[in-house]
C-alpha cells in the first residue's frame, strides 16, 4: 500500500475522525495485523498537536491462551493501571479510536465462549465509566478498519493482497475524492437533510416488513434522528464512525412486538452468528433462534437484562457505497453502514431530545432508554425490506420501499 494514502487516511481518522485538540491525548486500540494503521494515526496525531498517543493492543491469540489456562476469579481481573488510565482519559478529555479487529479474526486459538462472556462482562464493568461518557458523546471517539492480507483473503479471494482491499475501501471512505475532508463535511450534511426530514414526522412507530420480518418499533417523544457526524459539548463536530451511511435514533425500550431475522452474518462475543431470528413482545425478546451462533446468543443474553431489549434503530440506504459492494465484509462498522440494524443492549442518550438531562441509569429506565452493559448491532436491512412510520398525528407514511429511503 502507498505510504502517502495510509498517511492520508490516518490524517481523515484524526481531523474529521476525533477532530483532535491540540494538547489532547488519544488512546487507540488495535490488533497485531492493524499495529501499522495505529502507527500511522500516531503519528498523524503528534502532527496535529496531540500531547501523548497510547496504543493498546487487542491481541485474540493471547486471549485465547487466557481462556484455556484461567478460571474463576483470575477471568475477572483487571489491573489498577487501566483503571488511572480511565481515570486521566475522562477528567482530561482524551479521545479513543478503535481499529476493527478484522485480522485477528481470521488468526487466533480456539476461544472458549462462556469464560469469554465472563472476562468480557468483567471488563466491560472495569471500564463503565469510560464507556457511559463516550456513548454520551461527551467525549470524542471513532471506529474505524484498515485493510490486511488475512481480511483481504477472506472477502477477495487467496491470490488478494492488502492494497487490492484498500482499493475496494477507498470509494467508501471517500479517499478517491480530490478533498476528502470536505468530501466528509458533503456526507455529513446529507444525512443530516435526512435526519431532518424523519424528525419533522412526529414518527410513534415504525412497521418493519420482508419475508422473513414483521416488526413494529414504538418510540417516546422524545426519540431524535441522529448520525453521520456528532456533536460534541463544546460544539465541535466529530464522527464516531468512519465510514458512516446511518442515521439512528433511540426507540422506546418497552416498545417492540413481532419479529425480525438478521441479514448479515455478525459477531457475538468473539463467535460469528448468522440469519438469527428475534421474536419481541412488549419489548422484549422472548424466543430466538438461529442459524449460527445459537451458543453465542445465549452467551449474549445472560449478560444482564437489558440485552433482551432494543437501544438503537439505525437506518440505511441499500444504495450506498458499502452496499453497492456486494461484499458481507465480516467487519461490524461496514456491515452495519450497509444495512438498516437494530441494536441490542444499551441504548444512546443522544438519541432522545432530552438525553442530555439523563445522567443516571435511574433517568434513563424513566426515559425508557435502554441500559445494558452490551451493545451489538445485528444487520436487518435487505432490498425487500419496506419500512412504514405511524407518527403522532395518525398518518401512515412509507419512508423506506425495497431498502431504499423514499425521500
């Protein structure tokens, strides 16, 4: 791959990405198969004026040997370091970019699914404050994936290399647009036309309908369109995910009956699950089952309570750059921008009008947001797939016919 076009990219990831500050640290999480990318946004961030840059690595293989020799209470640790390291990330206003796994997995031991639901629901708590400030949006964060030669071997085919799956990236990260970063501030600005279309409905409800799906999702009025780029407390805008296609609002957690089948394979607790279909009543889910991965929803759904329930209803466009593809790229930030989903587990305070007022779980439970120590989006989306609004005024308004937006 052309050093300049990794560099370019790194350069997207840190201005438009985290829109860093100068004097502002940055965590980065990466695996051994992406420790190039997170070299490159280093450096692109000590360009920008970042006062330190900490690289944690995400290593599967690792995990794996963690999960086969430790038991009991040795799952759960966590050490004090990571604990300060939350601490100073908070109080100093840190940002976090975190590097799809992609490479590792396709390169690591056998992972033993219930020690991993405990170690992984272990950290998850260890890190709750971090996580509650970024799903806030109180602090900036991005996702985002670099190509490598295993991920390029599974989506292109053995004799495929890294750059051939950079040239298939390039399009939908807009790095083949003479100014990509005002080719991110165009994106950004039509989802919000979007965003502002759906919220002038008044929308109470939406009617999710294909052969394999007959779902009807209730929401507060407070539920808001949100996506593409964010806004931060200070007013600065920045993109939690790159590339993005969704725009997605927070449903009422008590509000969902029917049901719906997923469309794109998606990983659970480090397992692939594919074609699941969720049964909900009252909001909750009461019957699942699955093609693949029926162990990993278990798994899933013995974490806490509010992974039963919806925390996100993102929409999207069948005609966008990542769907155009054709490519299940096994990657949740692609897929996910590829497909209308719905996500299990916590839900956005930014989502609602009032988010901002929710600081405790106790509000949010009131709010009918949901709360849950997991968030994973399953991809729902498909070119039969009709989506109708019920708004509060009692008019019926097709906005999604063959998974596209009729608007």
């Amino acid at each position: 791959m052309d050093q300049k076009e990794i560099d370019q990219y790194a350069n997207l990831i840190i201005k438009k990405g985290i829109n860093l500050q100068k004097g502002k640290g940055v965590v980065i999480l990466t695996g051994p198969g992406t420790y190039y990318f997170a070299r490159a946004i280093s450096k692109a961030a000590y360009r920008e004026g970042a006062s330190y840059v900490q690289v944690l690595l995400d290593d599967w293989d690792v995990l794996s040997e963690r999960l086969t020799y430790q038991e009991g209470d040795e799952l759960t640790f966590n050490p004090l370091f990571l604990k300060a390291l939350d601490y100073e990330f908070i109080s100093e206003g840190w940002s976090y970019i975190r590097i799809d796994s992609t490479e590792e997995r396709l390169d690591h031991g056998p992972l033993d699914g219930q020690k991993n639901q405990i170690l992984g629901k272990a950290k998850r708590q260890f890190s709750e404050a971090r996580s509650k400030k970024l799903m806030r949006h109180l602090l900036p964060w991005c996702v985002c994936v670099a190509p490598g030669p295993l991920w390029a071997k599974q989506l292109l085919g053995e004799g495929a290399t890294a750059d051939d799956l950079f040239q298939v990236l390039k399009p939908i990260l807009l790095l083949d647009t003479e100014d990509p970063l005002k080719a991110w501030e165009d994106k950004k600005d039509m989802l919000e036309k979007r965003q502002n279309y759906l919220n002038s409905l008044g929308i109470d409800s939406l009617h999710y309908q294909s052969s394999k799906t007959d779902l009807v999702i209730g929401f507060t009025d407070q539920a808001r369109f949100i996506g593409g780029g964010e806004k931060l407390p200070d007013g600065r805008h920045f993109f939690p995910n790159l590339p993005t296609e969704e725009i997605f609002t927070t449903p009422n957690n008590m509000r969902a009956d029917g049901y719906i089948t997923t469309t794109r394979p998606v990983e659970v607790l480090n397992s692939t699950t594919e074609e699941v279909r969720f049964v909900f009543k009252d909001g909750k889910v009461v019957d699942y089952s699955a093609k693949k991965g029926k162990d990993a929803m278990d798994s899933f759904f013995a974490i806490d309570e509010g992974t039963r329930r919806l925390g996100e209803v993102a929409l999207v466009d069948e005609t966008s750059p990542i769907a155009k593809s054709n490519l299940i790229f096994n990657s949740i930030l692609l897929d996910e921008n590829a497909s209308c989903h719905l996500a299990l587990g916590e839900g956005y305070p930014t989502g609602l009008a009032n988010g901002s007022t929710l600081e405790s779980d106790e509000l949010l439970k009131e709010a009918h947001c949901n709360t849950s120590l997991m968030h994973v989006d399953f991809m729902v989306g498909s070119k039969e797939l009709n989506i109708t609004a019920h708004t509060r005024d009692g008019k019926q308004v097709q906005i999604m016919k063959n998974g596209v937006f009729t608007f």
